[in-house]
C-alpha cells in the first residue's frame, strides 16, 4: 500500500527522511544560532518557544510541498510555517488544529530523546516515534494530536501547514493573507547564502582552523 493510500485510510503516515540530512543539520544550527543571539524570532505561547512564518521554515513550506502532495494523494495549497523548541517538563495538550492546519507536518529536527507524537486514530492512540527528518503528516481538524510531558532537554520540530486545494478551507491559504509573507526567491537566496557560511565554518572547524565568518 503506497503511502498516498495509507494516509487516505488511516488520515495519517509516517515519511522517513522527508527532509535531506544536509538541510535537518542546516535548520537545527541556524536556529540553535537565532537563539544563542536573541529571541527577537521567538515567542512564547505558554508551552514553549515558537517562530511563526520565518524565513528558514517558509522555503521549506514551499520546497517540500510537492512531496506533502505526492504522500497523501492530494492538491495543497501552503498556509503557515511554524517552528517550536520545547524544553523540559513541556507538553502539548490533547487538541484539533484550526483550518489552516487542515493538513499538518511536522517534522523532528533535533532532540536529545526519542519524544513520540500522539495521534487518535478511531478511538485508538497511536505514539509515533521520530528521527531528525522524519515527518508526521496527519489531518489536523480530524485527529486529535499531543505529546506527552518531555523528559529530554531540548526538541525542536518544525510544523508546515497545508489546505487542500479548492476543499472548504481553501480560504485559508497563506493563513488567509492573499500570499506569501516575503519574496519566495530572495529569502531563497538568503537561505543559500547562510548554508554556504555554515558549510565553509564546518570545513574550517575540520581543517583545526578558526571559523571564518
């Protein structure tokens, strides 16, 4: 049963990998890096440190589309990105999501302890482990989804957001904002431009140097 299939039956499937080692490395230092030098990206909603809409996350909302649409046998269109950092003794409480998180992502990239994802599924709870890369993709208004009180250190997972083209919450597209929030190929751009600093510092870093810049 190909996973298109299973995530039409079940409104769930697990993908390993969905993200390219090089890219889960990528994301886990540059946001280790945002909030080494401040928080001004984060806020707080009462259960941990969140980033809606940045920059990084978007381009992944937007390259990874395709693939979302090819594991689930539907049409997306992107709503949001969003990216937490939970830390000890966080949880997240038994919940549905709004309509913008009609179809929902998340992915594990960094975490210093297996922390499984909960779903419920027909009145059976489901616990799904991850490892970086990993995505969950599930039916955000169908299944109720939690995670249980967090015994590691940090965990930080990244969330994108979808609505099924032309179904009844299309509206919903870019989070109802008519579009994206910045220009898709200049914050490409400016992705590029930090993953080419991050690989010259790791070069550097292994040659016993200092880092360049």
């Amino acid at each position: 049963m190909s996973n298109a299939e299973l995530f039409q039956k079940n409104k769930y499937v697990q993908v390993e990998g969905l993200l390219d080692p090089h890219l889960v490395q990528f994301l886990g230092s540059y946001y280790k890096y945002a909030l080494d030098k401040g928080i001004e990206h984060f806020g707080r909603d009462g259960t941990s440190l969140n980033g809606y809409g940045e920059a990084a996350a978007d381009v992944a909302l937007y390259a990874t589309r395709e693939k979302i649409e090819k594991n689930t046998g539907l049409e997306l269109m992107p709503a949001f990105s969003f990216v937490r950092l939970y830390k000890k003794g966080e949880n997240l409480r038994r919940h549905l999501d709004r309509g913008a998180n009609e179809i929902n992502v998340t992915i594990q990239i960094s975490g210093s302890t297996p922390w499984p994802l909960g779903v419920e599924v027909d009145g059976q709870d489901v616990l799904i482990n991850q490892q970086h890369g990993d995505a969950l993709i599930y039916h955000g208004l169908k299944l109720p989804h939690w995670r249980d009180e967090y015994e590691g250190e940090e965990h930080l997972q990244l969330i994108l957001a979808y609505v099924i083209k032309d179904g009844e919450n299309a509206r919903f597209s870019f989070d109802g904002k008519g579009g994206p929030f910045y220009t898709p190929g200049a914050a490409t751009l400016t992705i590029k431009k930090r993953l080419i600093r991050f690989a010259a510092n790791v070069r550097s870093w292994l040659r016993g140097e200092g880092r360049k810049y």
